[in-house]
C-alpha cells in the first residue's frame, strides 16, 4: 500500500510538472508572437515597407510547400496579406494602454495597407 501511495505521489508531480512545462512554452510562444506583431508595425510604419522577417520562409512553411508542391506566393501578394493579417490582430487586441492607441496605430496600418494596395493596382 506505501508503494502504491509512493507511485501515485510521483505520478502527480510528473503530471504537474509536464503541465507547468506546457503553460510555461505556450506563455512564452504567445509573447513572442505578439511582440513580434508590435514590432513588424512599427517597422512598417517607420520604413514603408514590408520587414525582412516576412520574406524568409521557415522551415515548416518550405517543407509544407514541398509536400503540397505549391508555389511560393509572389512577395507583394504575401506582403498585403500580411498586412492585413496585421491590420486585423490590432482590431481585436487588447494590449494596449488605452483605446486611443489603438485606434491610433490602427488607423496608421490601415492607411499603409491602402497606400501598397494602390501601389500595385489594379490586378
């Protein structure tokens, strides 16, 4: 009975500390995927144009394209959909001091998405 209580405490440490590792990966992937949005914005808006970041293409982006034999969607088109992308987190983000900074910074990406959409034309 001791072994089985014994057995059933190291269960529930291993159990607990494979949730702590989880919560911990998923806190830590979350900031960096919104940290990574703030700074793509403001490289935008700073540079007019697209960061660097946006034309290298991971490592399960390529193995993807190589499993659906896709091509690669052209860089300008990808840009505008990332943009957009962008433009559509900050409508709904919540990590911002105050509603006006929001607005503010919205309104800024958005007046950017339109400026490389006229860029391109017509299709």
């Amino acid at each position: 009975m001791d072994l089985l209580c014994l057995a059933l405490v190291f269960v529930g440490a291993g159990m607990a500390l494979v949730v702590a590792v989880m919560l911990g990966v998923t806190q830590r992937a979350g900031h960096r995927a919104i940290t990574r949005n703030f700074q793509d914005a403001e490289y935008i808006l700073a540079q007019h144009s697209a960061p660097p970041s946006w034309s290298e293409m991971s490592l399960w982006q390529r193995l993807l394209q190589i499993r659906t034999k896709e091509k690669p969607t052209p860089g300008v088109a990808r840009d505008l959909r990332r943009l957009a992308a962008l433009v559509a987190f900050f409508e709904h983000s919540t990590f911002f001091e105050d509603e006006r900074a929001r607005e503010t910074l919205l309104g800024q990406l958005r007046e950017e998405l339109e400026r490389w959409e006229r860029d391109v034309g017509p299709d």
